[in-house]
C-alpha cells in the first residue's frame, strides 16, 4: 500500500506560495537562504525514493515546463531532473486533457475516492510537492500520511499557506527534526497518528 507524503517549502508564518520563482510579490524567496547540503540531500533522498509524484494542475505546469531543460544541464541537477521525468506522475485536473510531461496520467473526479485507489495501487512513497488546494483537500479526508517541511527562517506576511481551516483537528507524531545548512533551514517530519 502506498503512503501519500507530502513535502513542502513554508515560512516560519507557513507560507508556500511561490518558493522557486512563480510570481508573487516574494518570488523566489527560498533562493535568499542557503539549505546546505544536507538539505539538498533531504529534498534528493525524497525523490528517488518515492514511486511515484502526486501533483496539482498548477504545481504540474510549473515542473513540466522546468524539469525537462534541468536534465539537459547534466551534473548533479540533471540526475535529479531525470528522476523527476522518468518517474510516474498523477495529475489531479479537470481541465488538463493531454499532458506532455513524461509518465504522465490525469486524474479527474473524486479526488479523495481516486487518491485512496492510487495508494491501494502503488506500493511506496507518492510524494506530492507544492499543489496547495490538492494537499489541502488531502489532508481534509485524512489522505496524508506523512508531513515533511522544510522551514526557511523568515516571515512573509502574506501569501497562500500551507493550512486552512479544517473540519476537525489530526495529530501528528514528530518523526525528525534537525537543522540544515549554515542559514538556519529546519527539515520537520510529521507522521500522522
């Protein structure tokens, strides 16, 4: 059975919107610290060893109009852009038809109906990345198994945040939590009990 994790970059005030450059008033703002390379490590271990990427249609277009040109730059970048695109990848859409990514399948309906079949389906990890609405309606149904952030020493003030009013509380059992690179980035993993 696979498990749903989800991975992301937020401000000490849990913000995630636009971390690697989308266009927001702080665009790119993760880029102002340095997450060492044990937090490069952290975001690579996560990618080759998951199965498969869970994305929303937003967090899809930005990564399939990235990661193809990254693997072409070779070096250490161009090994994980090539995991990145040979991997399988679900995208939750109901207006993306015909997706041009590599091991790319659309998934429309019932999203949590769909996201419980695909982790009967898939043995391992299902990392899903940014995809804010996704994740939120993930862990809204209790879809989401683990929780790992990656917490940059600022505060933004505004813009999306990685939670929302809930319909109910969940607790989360801390699974590590160390700090990484000489700005002050924290890794957290959260599993859920």
């Amino acid at each position: 059975m696979g498990r749903i994790v989800v991975t992301e970059f937020v401000s000490l005030d849990g913000v995630m919107e636009a971390p690697g450059g989308e266009k927001f008033k702080y665009e790119g703002w993760t880029f102002d610290f340095d997450r060492g390379d044990e937090g490069n490590k952290f975001k690579a271990d996560e990618v080759f060893d998951a199965e498969a990427q869970l994305l929303g249609r937003v967090t899809y277009e930005s990564f399939a109009g990235a990661w193809p040109e990254y693997e072409k730059e070779g070096g250490e970048l161009g090994e994980f852009a090539k995991r990145m695109n040979e991997m399988p990848k679900y995208v939750i859409s109901s207006t993306l038809k015909d997706p041009e990514w590599t091991n790319c399948t659309v998934i429309d309906g019932d999203v949590p109906k769909e996201v419980a079949k695909l982790k009967d389906q898939i043995d391992g990890d299902i990392l899903v990345a940014g995809s804010r609405t996704l994740v939120q309606d993930l862990l809204e149904h209790g879809l989401v198994d683990e929780l790992r952030l990656m917490v940059f020493p600022v505060v933004l003030g505004t813009g999306d945040k990685l939670f929302r009013e809930f319909s109910d509380k969940t607790t989360w059992k801390l699974g590590e939590s160390k700090p990484v690179g000489p700005d002050g980035v924290l890794t957290i993993t959260y599993q859920r009990v």
